[in-house]
C-alpha cells in the first residue's frame, strides 16, 4: 500500500514531467540538500523519505542524522541527499509533504500517549483519516507511540449505533456478527459500541463479543460500570476527550482510549528541503 500511495503521488505530481527543472538545470549537474527543521516536535517519515528517493532514483544517496520518532528542535539537520539535481528537485515536495504531516501527527500522539504515561490505557487512533494516505497516518501514530485501531471495514466488525438502528436491536446485530463469522470463515474480531448502562447491560446479557466502546461515558460512570465488564472483554472509552481529561480516563482502568483528533486535526511541522549546491 505504502508504494502504491507513492506511486500515485508520483503521478499527481510529476504528470509528463518537472518542465522546470528539466529546462533549468543541466541533465548531470550533481547537487546535494538537507532537510532542515524549522519547528519541534517528534520527526516521522524519514525511512518514507528514503523509499520516495530511491524509487525516483536509486542512485540518489541519503545520510541520516535523526530516525523516526526522535525529538527535534529548530535547526536541527534530519538528512541529507545528494545525488543528480533534478531528481531531488522532482522529490522534493512529496516527500515534505508527507513528513509535514506524518510529523505533526507523531508529534501529536507523542504528547498524549506522555499525558497517560503510567496508566495501562493505549491511545489508539482512527478512521478519521485522509482518504488514500491512511496507511502513512497510521504509520505516523505508530511512531509517536500510539497504536492502531483497525485498519478499514474488513479487518474488524465495529457495530455502531446506526448499525444497531438498522440491524432493529442490539441482540440481532450480534447475533448476526457472529453467524456472519462462522458463515464467511473469519479470523476478526467483534467490538460494539454502547451508548448508556442499559445497552452495556443488554450487551453483557447477550455477550459474544470482544470489545466494548463506552462511547461518550464520563470517567466517574466508566469507574462505576467496569467491575461488571467480565476481564476478557476489552474496554474502549470514546467521545468527549479532550487533553484535559484524558489522564482521568486512563486511570478509570479502561484498556483504549481512541482519539480521532490524532489524524483529523494537525497542523503540520515545518519542515524545509535546502539545496546545497555541489555543480
């Protein structure tokens, strides 16, 4: 997935070819750049970076200073790439592109997990990503120290509220996961969403499932109902979190936390590819 979404990029970008370094700078001429930080905050998308490089041109040649998931500060240097001019000028902005992002949101994610450090809560991010690059948003979690939630819609059943108005009860629509499971020969897990106690405790009268997301629950009612949620049944807590409180969610006990405010809502790093100039 990770080279079909270059590939891609590629495609958007360069269409039948970078006319302005082609016509301004010599076909051989050789130069070099360094990706310079001009922010802080936790870096991601180097090894990205590297596999952009190298699938433009492989002859192109990368030295790096700070790996994924290291801290960086104003000024410091990340890599540098040297190689033919026009092929680093071709790549240059996809692969600020994606740095930018996928550092904002390691950055992110990094600051949170910190707000629930020492509770045995997991931050776990989303599907509110952008479409077509999810796997890079995901990978970008990762290495801020978050973990992911399922993937899609076909690696999970996550039945929801509007699944349960269309299935017509809590009960048929477990009922029917977990026939539709057995029928299809699937390896997946079920998670289910509930709303108030009554539904958990409809949830837990029918059972069959994996998880339980505890959506919009306040860290007092999360308290009160987990000693009846049985220890093999997961917890989630989701909707209403905010920095603020989610250091009193993590210390309910709940084992996720899931935030889609770690891909739908960042600003990205400044980051900033600088020629130096070999011939």
């Amino acid at each position: 997935m990770i080279d079909e979404i270059i590939t891609f990029a590629f495609k958007e970008d360069l269409g039948n070819g970078d006319h302005t370094s082609l016509s301004c700078v010599p076909k051989n001429a050789e130069g070099k750049a360094k990706l310079l930080v001009k922010d802080e905050g936790i870096i991601a998308g180097v090894a990205l970076a590297e596999k952009i490089f190298h699938k433009y041109d492989s002859n192109l040649n990368i030295t790096t200073f700070i790996k994924d998931g290291d801290q960086v500060k104003h000024g410091d240097i990340v890599f540098e790439i040297e190689g033919k001019s026009q092929s680093i000028l071709a790549t240059e902005r996809l692969v600020l592109n994606f740095m930018q992002r996928m550092s904002a949101i390691a950055t992110q994610t990094h600051r949170i997990v910190n707000l629930i450090s020492g509770t045995e809560a997991k931050l776990l991010d989303t599907r509110k990503t952008t479409p077509g690059i999810r796997a890079l948003e995901k990978w970008a979690v990762k290495i801020g120290g978050g973990h992911n939630h399922r993937f899609g819609l076909y690696d999970m059943i996550m039945i929801k509220d509007n699944h349960i108005d269309y299935a017509g009860s809590i009960e048929k629509a477990i009922e029917r996961a977990n026939e539709y499971i057995k029928n299809n020969d699937l390896d997946i897990q079920i998670e289910i969403e509930v709303r108030d106690e009554n539904e958990l405790m409809e949830v837990l009268r029918i059972g069959k499932v994996n998880r339980i997301m505890l959506d919009n629950f306040t860290p007092e009612k999360i308290s009160e109902v987990l000693p009846k949620i049985p220890k093999e049944i997961e917890t989630e807590a989701s909707g209403g979190i905010t920095e603020d409180n989610i250091r009193a969610y993590a210390e309910t006990g709940v084992n996720y936390i899931s935030s889609g405010a770690l891909t739908h809502s960042v600003y990205s790093m400044d980051l900033s590819l600088k020629a130096i100039y070999t011939q």
